[in-house]
C-alpha cells in the first residue's frame, strides 16, 4: 500500500498496538494524524474524509497525501464510522477482530487498477409515486434500502450505482414498477427459470426443486452433497428474486421453491424477505 495515512481519533492503548503494527507492516509510506473525525463519505476509489484541527474542519487527504481523496478506509475503530447495513465497497470495519484485519489486509493489495461497476436497478420517473406536482409521496424505496444508495434529489429518486448493491429491494418495494431491476432484467430471469424447470422436467420427468441464494455466503452452502432435483440458482443478493418469480417458477412446473438465507443477509433484505415468504404462502393455503 502506498501513501497510507493513519488517522488517529480514539485513545490508542496496549491493545490496538498489534493491529497498528500489522497495518504498519503491510505499507511502504505511512502518515499518521490525530483529529476528530468528522465523517467518511464515499466508495472505493472515492473516500471523503472529514477531519476537525486546529483551523477548522478539512479534508484529510488533500492535507495527508495531496489528494482529493482516499481510494480504501481500513477502520480499526471500536465502532463503524459508516454505519449501513450494507458497507459501501472498498471500506473494511474490522473493529478489534485479528481474523476480520487478517483477511482486508489480504483484499486491500488486490483493489488496484480498474474495476466495472454494474448499474443494477434503473429509475422510470414518468411513472415514479415520489413527487407529483410538488405533493411528496411514495417513499418506500427510501427506506427499504440497506446501502443508503437512494435519495431524493430535486423532487425525483435517483440511485448512486456505486454505492448500490444490486440488493433488489427497492424495486421489490416499488408500488408502480417505476423501480426496475435490470442486471438481470426481470424478463430475462423469467425466461431463464422457463427454460431451466421445463429442460429439468422434459429429461428427468419429474418436477425439480428450486434453490434461490446468493453468489456469496449463500454459496458456500452449494456443494455436491445437494440433491439432483435441487436447482440452485445464484443471485447478487437474496431479495432480487420476490414473490413474483417464485409464483412464475411454481408456474412453470417446479414442485417447491427455497430461499437460502443467512446471517449475513442486511436485516432490512431479512424483513422483507420474510413478509414476501408469509404473503406467498398464505396465497398458496388459500388456493
């Protein structure tokens, strides 16, 4: 790591000294501060971080490192400075944890050069609830957002694409589809689970199960062991797939869905899915 800056704000004691070390160990130029941090704003290659001195508050990079801005934050603090449920990329919390500083100290080398970003939900203002007529309205996506990539900007929605984590919920919340999701399209995920349940059932002549979870923890749990009539399929987080594509899938001629969740799904993402779980199986009881 080059250019890297320790900022102080909390009492350093004996035990911070390891961590401190460690941290030490893996940069080639280090700086180090003590201010009263103001906020960490920002993204992987885009961190803005506010410090309070002698003369006021400032940036800490234009004054650290000449620079407009941080590209990583490795927080060592007692307490997240960004508290999201879900943290925006390249910022690691790893608070006292040897094991959580052992592994970003494994990623951090690795974030150089240039990465795509995918733009995951796309915004129809014509049809958006938000703000009509200069009435405020509908403020659902608002606050089922776990990142905090959404906000209302001049009376209309707009999403940050850097800070979004193609979570899905907003657009699972959205009363008027004017929230979409778009990688995948909901048209493309429907016609890939057609095709995938009517394949499945024309060569095995039976009807498969079908596993939604996510292409990270939710993955650990896809190994061999899994049954053959059991379809795993990977999402970018759990909520992308909602009630409606588990209704279209059992259309198609799945026997029975499941939802692979874990303990690292955001609580917002958790709630939500459980809602969506008791409105499909009460409408399954009472067909």
């Amino acid at each position: 790591m080059n250019n890297c800056v320790i900022l102080a704000n909390e009492a350093i004691t004996s035990q911070d000294e390891a961590h401190l070390e460690a941290v030490m160990n893996a940069a080639i130029d280090i700086e180090s501060y003590y201010n009263k941090l103001i906020s960490i704003k920002g993204f992987l290659g885009q961190f803005q971080v506010k410090v309070e001195g002698d003369n006021g508050v400032s940036d800490l990079s234009v004054v650290a490192i000449r620079q407009a801005h941080f590209d990583i934050v490795l927080d060592l603090s007692h307490s997240p400075s960004i508290n999201l449920e879900m943290l925006p990329p390249g910022y690691f919390y790893v608070g006292q944890d040897p094991a959580l500083l052992a592994d970003a100290l494994e990623q951090i080398p690795d974030l150089v050069g240039e990465f795509d970003k995918p733009r995951y939900v796309k915004v129809n203002h014509d049809i958006c609830a938000h703000n009509k007529h200069g009435l405020n309205g509908c403020n659902r996506c608002l606050n089922f957002c776990p990142a905090d990539a959404i906000s209302s900007v001049a009376q209309k929605i707009e999403i940050d694409p850097y800070l979004c984590h193609g979570a899905g919920s907003c657009s699972n919340a959205c009363p008027t589809g004017a929230l979409s999701y778009d990688l995948p399209s909901p048209k493309s995920l429907h016609s890939y689970l057609e095709k995938l349940v009517s394949r499945y059932r024309l060569q095995a002549q039976t009807a498969p199960v079908v596993l939604f979870h996510d292409n990270e923890a939710g993955a650990q749990f896809i190994t061999d062991e899994l049954s053959g009539d059991v379809l795993p399929i990977a999402m970018e987080e759990i909520t992308v797939a909602s009630i409606d594509h588990w209704m279209t899938t059992l259309a198609y001629g799945a026997r029975e869905i499941l939802i692979l969740n874990t303990d690292l799904t955001a609580p917002t993402l958790t709630q939500m899915l459980n809602g969506e779980l008791a409105l499909a199986n009460r409408i399954l009881d009472e067909m």
